[in-house]
C-alpha cells in the first residue's frame, strides 16, 4: 500500500571507509526496504567515477550503481540519481558526463579548478527534483570521506551532507582487515561538524562467530560516541555488477566452457560479461597475453574508452597475429563496441582518439569501416531482431549502445541485427557484422 507523500523528503546518506567497503549494494537493500514499506524512495550519487556505464531510456549516461539500485527502489533509471558520472579513458584523463550527456573531457590536476564550480550547480538542482517527487531518498558516498587531500575539493562526500544536512551512516569492510581502526581514523580525520553528521555506524562483510565481535563494538561505540546498527555477513557469489577494475577478476571455477576476454588496457563495461561467470558450466578469463588464448571457447574483444590505443596496444602485444591465426582454425571470436571496431578493417581518425588525422589497419576480421569525425557519442536504448546469425535468427534483443565513431559496413555484408525501433520509432537500421566464416 502506498503511504501518503512527505511534504518534504526524508534524506539519509551511506558513506564508506574505503572504496569497495558495501555502499552501493546498502543503498541498494535501503532502497528496497523503503520501497516494501510503501515509501516513493530514490537513490542518489551526486558524482560516480566508473568504467561501466547503462544507458536510460531517454538517452542519458549514467553508473550502473544507481541503476541497481533505481530497480531496488522500483523506478526508472534517470539522469538526476547521478548527474556527474566520470568516466577514465587512461593517461590520466577523463570524460565527464553531466545529466547522462557528454560535457568535457580533463586532466586530473585541471578537474578540481576548471570545472568542480560549474558543476556543483547540476547537483543542486537535481537533488532538489528529487526532493519534490520522492518520499525518501537514500544518498551514497564515494571512496572515503576522510581523503584529506582532497577534503576542499570533495564534492561526493561531507560536501552533499553539510548541503542538505543529511545523516550519515559510515559502513566499514571487516573482510579486509582493520575495521575498528578504519572506523576510528576516518572519523577523526573529519572536522568536528562533519563528524556530528556520523549517526551511525555499521559493520559488512563478517565471517565468523559474531560473538568475538562484541567487546570490540562496545569499544569503537565508546570511543566514536556513535552507535553501530549491525553488522552484514559476507555474502558469497553476490550477482550484482560491479563498477571498477578492482572488480574485475576471473572465475574460479573450472567450467567446460572457457569464455576468453581480453583485457585490453581502458576496457569499459566489463558487465557486459558478469552473466557469463554466472552460468556453472562458463568459466570467464581475463587475459593480456595472447598466448592465454589457445584453450578458449569463444574469444572476445571487449569495448574501451579509446579504440585508437588499445588497437596499437593489441598488436604490440601480438593479438592481431595471434587472432588471425586461431581465425582460420574455426575459433568463434567477437567484438564489442570498440572491440568490434578494432576487429574492422580500416579505422579512420580524424584526431578524435588521438591527436593526428591518421588511417589504422584493424585486424581485418569484419567487413567494417570506422570513422571517428567528431566527439559526439551515441547513447541509446534500442530493440532488435537477429537476422543473419543462425541458430538465433528471428530471436529479439533489448540492450543500447553506447559509442563513439560512424561505422558502415561493406556492399554485400551481412548485418546480424536489426534494429527495429528506437525511442519508440518505427526506424529500421542494421547493425553489428559477422565475416563469411
């Protein structure tokens, strides 16, 4: 039963020790609980850095943590959950999408002065939609508030609490060790306003007897003056996304199919492959030496934040050579986004990717041309048919892209998608490409 609306939304914040301590997936279960209770909640981040991105209905870019957690909370993804997303490319720079759309792209010494400013505007305003339609909305946090050296330039953190005067909940890692210290330092590092925000305190990732705990919890209690709700047991093969490359691990299973992804030096979107370590009889790989790729099943290049650059990195590192071998052997190899069009045959910069207008030679694994002619970046969700790649032909497929580049395909190709509607237009367009093999 829906309860009645707040005049004002009820606002609460999780904030993490450290990276990868739980937040996102305790916002996500916050979400959920909130949502079984009746309440309109949302989540919020006002500025994610991550590799894997998702794509909302009408267009915009944003993490896939608060499209989780946007499920958890039974409601659309959309851009005001995550109006900054920072999305690395390597060597240091950086492309930030504003509101789900493409904005600048930076060097780390430049983000903080340049454009910080300009952006905390966006957060306001979005917060503030926000809080005109939602019961509840459940803030996270990024990394850890206590990074001192950014503390005046932190806008993800104690930044969007003092803003809103939000509560804060510090959820701590106890699998990596040192819980009670990572809870005591990180509260001391904070100025004494920022730490009267801290309420409450929760543990995540116990194993063991939750006994031995106990002393430890009245002590950190005692000396933090802040009380902890609980603590989480670890939680084994939890299928949710991840969004780092600290994430991305190979199986350990010994599964009868052996799935091969490359991982290529600015990989983006390695979800994409999640739900293949998820089957038992798949096991997924993350390799960088061609060699590795003898034993695979299936073999993929995966997408990539600068094609020009992964594509030279694979042939110094001797994938196309490789590749072409175990391409005349039948091996089934695909390509995805920028890994399809480095499989191409021809890639043509225009000083997009890199810094000169220059021609590259793909692998010459598809029938398929590149061109990289302006920094606009395609973001979309579509519908599909399959119509060239047997035994699938006739099947339909939801999903989106999500690319930069004009790729056309060679008289007589086949295509092995349809599209067959875009933002609910009748428009039919091809896509993707298989090779005569």
């Amino acid at each position: 039963m829906r309860r009645v609306i707040n005049t004002r939304s009820k606002v609460l914040m999780v904030q993490g020790t450290t990276s990868d301590a739980g937040k996102s997936i305790f916002v996500a279960a916050l979400c959920r609980i909130f949502s079984d209770m009746g309440f309109k909640v949302a989540p919020f981040k006002s500025q994610n850095m991550s590799l894997n991105s998702f794509v909302t209905e009408d267009g915009a870019e944003i993490a896939r943590s608060q499209v989780l957690q946007s499920i958890a909370s039974r409601i659309k993804p959309r851009a005001d959950f995550n109006p900054i997303l920072l999305k690395p490319k390597g060597d240091r720079t950086s492309q930030i999408m504003l509101m789900g759309k493409p904005y600048a792209e930076y060097h780390a010494k430049d983000y903080y002065s340049k454009f910080i400013p300009k952006l905390i505007p966006y957060i306001k305003k979005a917060f503030e939609r926000l809080q005109k339609e939602f019961d509840i909305i459940i803030i996270e946090g990024a990394g850890s508030p206590a990074e001192i050296n950014l503390a005046d330039k932190d806008i993800a953190n104690m930044f969007v609490a003092k803003l809103f005067n939000t509560p804060v909940i510090l959820i701590a890692d106890i699998d990596r060790g040192g819980v009670f210290a990572s809870i005591y330092g990180t509260i001391k590092l904070l100025k004494p306003e920022e730490q009267d925000l801290i309420k409450y305190l929760v543990i995540n990732k116990f194993r063991g007897d939750i006994d031995i705990l106990k002393d430890g919890i009245d002590q950190i209690e005692a000396l933090t003056r802040k009380e902890c709700l609980g603590v989480i047991p670890y939680i084994h093969d939890l299928k949710l996304p991840a969004e780092d490359s600290v994430s991305l691990r190979s199986d350990e299973k010994d599964g009868m199919i052996k799935v091969k992804v490359v991982q290529l030096p600015r990989i983006s979107n390695f979800t994409d492959f999640e739900p293949l370590s998820w089957e038992p009889d798949i096991q997924i790989s993350y390799v960088n030496e061609p060699e590795s790729l003898d034993d695979a099943d299936l073999i993929i290049i995966p997408g990539t934040k600068n094609t020009i650059k992964d594509l030279l990195w694979l042939k110094q590192k001797g994938f196309q050579a490789k590749l072409l071998e175990l391409e005349k052997l039948g091996y089934l190899i695909i390509g995805i986004c920028g890994g399809y069009q480095i499989l191409g045959k021809k890639i043509v910069d225009k000083g997009i990717e890199g810094d000169e207008v220059v021609d590259y030679h793909g692998f010459g694994l598809l029938p398929i041309h590149t061109e990289f002619l302006s920094h606009k970046k395609i973001t979309k969700q579509i519908h599909a048919e399959v119509v060239h790649l047997q035994p699938f032909n006739g099947c339909n497929i939801d999903g989106y892209e999500i690319h930069m580049g004009k790729v056309s395909l060679e008289p007589g190709s086949k295509p092995f998608l349809k599209i067959i509607n875009q933002k609910k237009s009748s428009q039919e367009t091809y896509i993707g490409a298989t090779n005569e093999n």
